[in-house]
C-alpha cells in the first residue's frame, strides 16, 4: 500500500498535525513524518518535493503557520495531491494568514486546503483519497463514516430522554 506523507514547519505544528497521523494509522495507512521548513530548509524543501511521488507516497499533507507557504510550494515540485493545514501558531494573525496563505493558490497548483488546525479532516481525506483506489481503505471509512452516524442518532436519543 501506499504511505502518507505528514510533513509541518517545526515542531510547533506537530500537536495540531497529530490529529491527521492519528487518524491514518486508525485506518491502517502508514504515514510518514518530518519536518520540512519552506523558510529555513529550502534544500530539504525542494528535495522532498521533486522525489515524494516516488519514495512511495500517494497523498502529502503539510501543515504550517503564520505565512505558511509549506504546503503550496510542495504543491508546486510534486504531481500528487497535497491537502494543507494552516495551523494557528504563535506567529498568527488569528490564523488568518495561514489560511489565506494555503487557500489562495493560483490557478494549476493546487491545495486542497482543510479547516483551521483541521487536521483529522487532512488525515480522512487523504485515506480517501487512497480509498477511492483501495477497496480495504474504502471499507474503513465507510466503516467510519458509519460510526459518526451511529454516534449522533445515540446522542439524540439521550438527549430526548433528558426531557
């Protein structure tokens, strides 16, 4: 199977970006972390960038703050998919810049840009994207999905019974 790639800025990032880790190996899907500075490690930028497709990754997401220019300029070396992350960090304007920063791509390098400090939903779409060709993937999250499901059908149900 293919991995999944989890890179971030510095370490700093790393509480938010555990939420994406966590929830690709709930699904079985190996991940790979590091971090990769587009600021202060440009070199280890570039050379991650150019060879991710192929050092066996199907999906990258990266995570930064403040300008976060992570995830766009990975998106512009490499042909796989790459879902962002801004992450609120101390550097922030509310998060503002870090969202704009991975939003605002120009047309032909795209990011699939998730929520602020969103990166359980970085994590899910990526398994599916891996799902959308891996039937064992596909299970799981429809396995997931379900249980989200089931989840909020129980919280009604105690809620109701509140009354």
């Amino acid at each position: 199977m293919k991995k999944v790639a989890v890179i971030m800025g510095s370490t700093s990032d790393l509480p938010v970006m555990q939420d994406a880790i966590d929830i690709l190996k709930e699904f079985g899907i190996t991940v790979d972390v590091d971090i990769v500075s587009a600021h202060r490690t440009p070199e280890k930028l570039f050379d991650f960038g150019k060879n991710a497709h192929t050092n066996g990754y199907s999906v990258i997401i990266a995570g930064a703050g403040g300008a976060a220019h992570l995830p766009g300029m990975v998106a512009s070396l490499s042909p796989l998919p790459v879902i962002g992350v801004p992450v609120k960090s101390s550097n922030s304007i509310d998060g503002w810049d870090s969202v704009l920063s991975i939003l605002q791509m120009p047309g032909g390098v795209p990011v699939a840009t998730v929520a602020l400090n969103g990166a359980k939903n970085a994590g899910i779409l990526a398994a599916q994207i891996i799902g959308s060709s891996n039937p064992e993937i596909l299970n799981k999250i429809q396995s997931y999905k379900e249980g989200l499901k089931e989840k909020v059908i129980k919280g009604a149900e105690e809620v109701r019974k509140m009354k």
